[in-house]
C-alpha cells in the first residue's frame, strides 16, 4: 500500500495553477509621449501582459470598454487576442508592436519609444506576449475573460515581483532571460489567483468548478490523466457523489457534460504530442486507442483536423 507523500499537493486550483509554466516569451519597455496607441496582433494560443511603470494607458480589446491602467496596474490579455495599448481611448494608432522600429537587447526583449521625449515619456510600461507548456492552460485560458485586471497594490507578492522582473530586463546579467521567465512565470500565476480572489463571482466553467468541493478532485485527475479512459462512474467516485448527480452537477458548472469535457482535453492533449513530433501510432496508444484510425477518427470528429496534418505543419 502507497503512503502519500506529506508534501502532496491535493489542492485542485493550485494543480491548475501549477500548469502555467511558460516555454517563450518575449517583452518589451515601451515609452510613450504624447497620443498614441500601439496595436498587438492577435497570436493564437498566447497570453499578452502589460503592468504600467508610471503614468496611465488604456487597454482596449474589441467588444469591450477601454480599461484604464494606472501605475501598479497589470492586465492579462488570454487566448492571444488582438488589442491595443493607448495614452488615451481612440488614440491614433502607430503601429504594429512587433513591426515598429525599436532596440533589441537581446533575442527576447526589447525597447520600444515612441514620440520625441524618449527617457522622459510620461507612460512607462512593461510588455510581453507568453506560451505555454501545458495543453492544459488552454482549457484555463478559454474561460478567462477577455482582459484580467489586477491592482498590484493590494497584493504584496505581485508588488515585490514587479520591479525584480522589471529590473531583471532592463539590466541583464547572464542567465537574466530564465530567470525573467520564472519571475514571469509566478507573476501570471499570482495575477490569476489576485483576480480570483478579488472577482469570485466572475469565475465561470471549468475554473469554478475547481472551487467546487466536489466536482474540483474529477477535473483535477482529468487534467493530470487526460489520456486515461475515464469513466462517468470513476469520475463519479472521485466527487463523491453518485452518477446521475455527478453528472447533472457537472453540466451545470461547467456547462458542459463530462465525458465530453473529457474527450476535449485528452484530444488538446494529443494535439500538443503530435506538435512536438511524436508519431501518430504513438499517440494514440499513449491516449488509450486501440488503432490509429479509431484515433484519428475520433481526433478529426473532435478537432476539425487530422492528426496527419498537425505532424506535417510541425516537420514543415
């Protein structure tokens, strides 16, 4: 019989939490003088960030109001959506972040100014766009919504790690990019968890049903084992609860049924293993199919591709 290791993390947020460890990222210190807007194209399964140093700028994603950011301020942009960052709402727009002219200081950081006052540039802020190890992150992500703003001064951690990332970047040291990277890594995750804890009643999905008592311990194992055949009956146990209440409860939450939920993310799951080269026959086996085409078949239902397909784009 296994004894459980007293260090054991049983907490099914903080597992999903876990999951956020970054593979890239790339930022920016942008100065700005005077109007001016600058546009972030939208990257797909990517997360923009962008904490304020001094003065206010607007965050202003399609659909949704202008959000002001004052100094301290950090607002997390999921799901890689298109948006713009503005001294002011409506300003003209430069450009594109990415294509306009700006000092690199090294692969993955840069400095971008804009207007005549360089240094002195009323708007101070630090940008990144990030990705993700985990398949799991999307399932996070998606639920999300569209603009995560987060006051740093009301949480101490995120008050600390802002000017040591911020200090890591602007003065690098050899070894600054991994350890910027962590720093960014933890400031996602306590930017998460401040939204939170200051927007219960905003959290939705599968990130509420984490909270739940009950349902949290089943997404949790859906999410360590996504290529185990579960069943509603496991799943059932694992809340506690019997299959018909299991089942509704889930639904409900979550707002979809489970064993659907569960198809979802053994086949995100899947889709980052062949991403990463694995060979088709392999992932299929790793994922509980019998043969390639009852995978593919299930993969392609699921996904609107073929397995075939997501290998070829990566070897292309």
């Amino acid at each position: 019989m296994s004894i459980p290791m007293p260090w054991g993390n049983e907490d099914p947020l903080t597992d999903a939490l876990y999951q956020l460890r970054m593979r890239g990222a790339f930022y920016s210190w942008t100065e700005v003088a005077g109007s001016a807007a600058v546009s972030m194209p939208q990257f797909p399964d990517t997360l923009s960030f962008h904490i304020v140093s001094r003065g206010t700028a607007y965050l202003e994603v399609d659909g949704e109001e202008p959000r002001r950011l004052d100094a301290g301020a950090l607002a997390l942009v999921p799901r890689g959506i298109g948006h713009r960052v503005a001294t002011e709402p409506g300003a003209r727009v430069r450009g594109r972040a990415d294509l306009l002219p700006q000092t690199m200081l090294g692969e993955a950081f840069s400095v971008l100014r804009l207007g005549p006052e360089g240094e002195g540039a009323p708007l101070a802020m630090l940008c990144g766009v990030v990705a993700f190890d985990s398949p799991a992150v999307h399932d996070m992500l998606a639920v999300l919504p569209a603009i995560v703003q987060v006051d740093s001064g009301r949480h101490p951690v995120m008050a600390a790690l802002l000017p040591l990332l911020a200090g890591e970047l602007r003065d690098p040291r050899p070894g600054g990019e991994a350890v910027a990277t962590r720093l960014a890594d933890v400031l996602v995750v306590e930017t998460v968890r401040a939204w939170l804890a200051d927007e219960p009643d905003s959290v939705g999905g599968w990130l509420a049903a984490l909270r739940d008592p009950q349902l949290g311990s089943a997404i949790a194992a859906i999410h360590r084992e996504p290529g185990r055949p579960w069943t509603l009956a496991e799943l059932a146990r694992l809340a506690a609860m019997s299959r018909s209440a299991f089942a509704a409860r889930f639904t409900g939450v979550v707002g979809t049924p489970a064993m659907t939920y569960v198809t979802a993310s053994r086949m995100r799951a899947a889709r980052a293993m062949l991403a990463s080269g694995r060979s088709v026959a392999a992932v299929a086996s790793a994922h509980g199919y019998g043969s390639e085409a009852a995978f593919s078949r299930a993969f392609a239902r699921t996904t609107g591709e073929t397995p075939g397909r997501v290998r070829r784009a990566v070897v292309a």
